[in-house]
C-alpha cells in the first residue's frame, strides 16, 4: 500500500552509533514535513495549497530550483552556507507536494520516491556496493552508459539513446555541456583540449563568414554552432558553461549598477551621459572589483562530522564562538545544538569525559591575530608556524593554511 513502505525495516548501519542517530532524526524530520503537507491538502487545510494541481506548481518547482543556484553562486564566493539549507529546505518542500498530489491520486507517495532513487543509485554503482573493481572515474561513467542502456532495454524493450534524460526543457549551455558529455561516455568526443579548441576556432571562421554575407539564417546557424562547441570547451575545462555566465552576467550587473551609482552622484541624467563617461565609471567599477580580497572561506562542503565530549560543553562553545571566526570558520546554531564548522568537517561537543583528540583541519581564512584569539579565549597555543592549539576542554588543533 501507497505510504506503507516507511514501516519496513531499516537497514543496519555499519558506520557507527552517531550515523544512526543522524539517520533517524532525518527520518523525524522528513515525516513531520510529510504530515504538515497532509494537513494543508486536508479538509479544513489551506485554501491555496488544496487549490493547487501539478500544473500549477510548475513555475514554484523552477522558482525555488533558481533560488539554490542563487544561494551557491553565494557560498562560492565566501558566503554562509545556512541560506543555502534554507533553500534547499524550500526546494525539498515542492517536492514533497508533489508527492502528495501523487499520493492522493493513489499513485505513489514520498517513501516510493526516495525507494526509487536508492534503488537507482545502487544499481549504477556496482564497484561500490557489490565490490566490483573499477580503473578510474572514466570507467564508472562508461559502466554508468552500459547499465542505463540494459535498464532501458528492461522498461521499454530497446536501448534508446545515450543522449535520453537530458531535458528538452533545460537551459541551452548546460544542455548542449550535457549532450557532449552523454556522448562522451561511449568514447564520442575530442581526445584532447587543442582538439576542442582548434574546432571553437574554426566554427568562429564559419560565423565570419556568415556575418559577412548578412545571411540572418546562416548568421543563426553558425552562432549556435560557436555556443555549442564554446559549451564543449566549458566540459573540458571542467569550469561548467551556464555557472560561468551566470557569474558573468552577476559581475555586468554589477558594474553597471555601478555605473548608474556614478552618473546619480555627479548629477548626470540617464540617457544624456557620453559613451566615454560611462565607459569610465565601468573602469572604476572593474578596478574596484579586482581589489577587493579573494573570499575568506573555501566553498567546499562539511565531508566529515563528528561529536566530541566534554565534561564542560558550554566552556567549548564560548571558546569557539570567539575563536571560530579568526580561523575563517563558523559556528552554527541549530535550535539548542551547535557545531563548528570549517572547509571539511563538522565538529561538536555533548557532556561527558574529554575527547582525547588531536584534529588537522584547513583554514583558508586564518586571520594574523588568530593566535592571539585563542590565548584571550582561554586556549593554549603550542606553535605559530604552523598554528598548533588546544581549546579549554581538552580538543588538539593543527590548522593547515
């Protein structure tokens, strides 16, 4: 029955008690949102939410999906990472909905979406969960072409093609990124960087070409094939082409908010300022960009999590509420728990004898006076260079820059 699947037996975790936990607060969590989207379809519920089909959430479904993308163009350029939670929590709730309306027309609900997906990932991963041996990323993606191939062959009676599941509906340069990289995985593609680039060179000749015969079809034609293949180059390079526009697009806007700015504080009116006043205030604007400091902290997710123990808790916390910051890491409140976070683990502190642990952690953010921090902080600093030190409860630290 539709929903019932949650009543099945976990899996036993092999990966330790605190994992465990995690799994089950998850699982709290993601039932009480199942319940409160219950509760808005239900009678008496929310007239807005009771109102609304799978048609209608189409422009939220893609609203919300922008929002994540606006808040990790963010955190890579230094900011927090809790906007993005927030987010992502607004993203998880259209899903969840959808599920609902699923649910309610009896055709599958949350637990079967999610059985989905695991089954799916399973699956494609042999070398991972049947211990299977691979040589190399190269090859996982090869056996990831191979195994969607024999799964289509299952569901529709035929392969079909390698370039099915990229969406009609997605961007141009990621789709066209995308297509390539399909197409790569059966050894379709450029054996090299000079290859890709000698081709943007020639499509660029043909575009020349077509500028001049004022052709508007083949000036068409010609362009999308210098997108295509300038999307082919992003994949090379591994710097994807639609986040490299859209951060292109941030810095002109910008610049040209920027430029307004000027022309406002020097009374000129829009519209009658000279093209070289404009470009002028445009200089100043990339000047100023290109002194300002690179980001503080490294975009890079928390890989690692664990708890330590101390018989005095709240004396870490103070600590690292200080601390925390001149070593370019945070620390984060959620509800009545708090953790330190940095570029790759996750550390925090319940009641009970001290953690006897000496942890190497990054801080790409380490500030000159961090020293100094931690001895006002109650910390015991044990080397400079590089940074060696131990918190009042007992925790060891070596900050690698």
């Amino acid at each position: 029955m539709i929903g019932d699947r949650r009543r099945d037996p976990k899996p036993e975790s092999t990966a330790g008690p605190r994992v465990g936990e995690d799994m089950g607060r998850t699982g709290d969590a993601v039932e009480r949102l199942e319940e409160i989207m219950r509760t808005l379809r239900a009678e008496g519920g929310c007239p807005w939410d009771r109102a609304q089909d799978i048609r209608t959430l189409r422009p939220y479904l893609v609203e919300e999906t922008y929002e994540v993308l606006d808040e990790m163009d963010r955190v890579g350029e230094g900011g927090r990472w809790r906007a993005l939670c927030e987010e992502l929590g607004d993203l998880l709730f259209q899903i969840v909905f959808h599920a609902q309306l699923a649910r309610e027309l009896g055709e599958f609900g949350l637990a079967d979406v999610a059985t989905a997906i695991s089954d799916k990932i399973v699956s494609r991963h042999p070398h991972v969960f049947e211990g299977k041996t691979v040589g190399g990323a190269e090859e996982v993606l090869q056996n990831w072409a191979r195994i969607k191939a024999e799964e289509r062959r299952r569901k529709h009676g035929r392969e079909g093609s390698v370039l099915d599941g990229v969406p009609s509906a997605a961007p141009a340069l990621l789709r066209a990124e995308r297509l390539t990289e399909k197409a790569s995985r059966i050894g379709f593609d450029w054996p090299d960087l000079a290859g890709v680039r000698a081709k943007l060179a020639e499509e660029l000749e043909e575009l020349d070409r077509a500028i001049a015969s004022r052709d508007a079809r083949a000036i068409e034609h010609e362009l999308g094939d210098v997108l295509f293949s300038l999307a082919n180059l992003a994949r090379f390079t591994a710097t994807p082409a639609e986040d490299a526009l859209r951060a292109a697009n941030a810095r002109f806007t910008r610049r040209f908010h920027a430029v307004e700015e000027g022309l406002r504080a020097r009374g000129i009116p829009f519209g009658t300022a000279t093209l070289a006043q404009m470009d002028g205030l445009w200089q100043e604007a990339k000047a100023a960009e290109a002194s300002l400091p690179p980001p503080v902290s490294a975009a890079r997710a928390v890989v690692a999590r664990i708890e330590l123990t101390a018989p005095e808790p709240a004396r870490a916390h103070t600590f690292w509420t200080t601390v925390a910051p001149a070593l370019g890491w945070t620390v984060e409140v959620d509800g009545g728990e708090w953790s330190v976070e940095t570029p790759g683990l996750c550390f925090s502190y319940a009641a009970g004898p001290a953690s006897a642990v000496f942890l190497t952690v990054d801080a790409p953010g380490l500030r000159t006076d961090a020293a100094a921090h931690i001895r006002e902080a109650g910390g015991t600093v044990q080397g400079e260079h590089p940074l060696v030190f131990r918190d009042p409860v007992g925790t060891c630290v070596l900050v690698r820059v």
